[in-house]
C-alpha cells in the first residue's frame, strides 16, 4: 500500500533542491517545473508565517 502523498516543509524543500540541481545539470528547459515549486515553498512560507502571527496574537491577548 503506497502512502499518501503529503506536502509536508521537508517534501518541499527536497524537491525544490532537486529542481535545482536538474536545473543546473540539464538546462533551463527544466525552469518553468522549478519556477513552480519555488512558488509552492513560498506559498507553504507564507501560510506558516501567517500562522505563527495568529497565534502569536492570540497569545498576547490573553494577557
């Protein structure tokens, strides 16, 4: 049984290290796949930033 696929920040960034390097190793026709996970890693960082400022609001007006 296969796990589900799940883009976790460590499957991110694996994969977007890899479109590097095949960037680098086989030529630019490889940009538009790596031009789209760096604009996945950038969405999946700013939900996270967003997130750690929810909650750090949240936090200050308990006090």
């Amino acid at each position: 049984m296969r796990k589900p696929n799940v883009m976790t920040e460590e499957n991110i960034e694996k994969a977007y290290i890899i479109m590097a390097k095949i960037v680098r190793d086989y030529g630019d026709k490889y940009m538009p796949i790596f031009q789209r996970m760096h604009e996945i890693r950038e969405a999946h960082k700013s939900k996270l930033d967003l997130k750690n400022i929810a909650l750090q609001i949240a936090r200050n007006s308990l006090e």
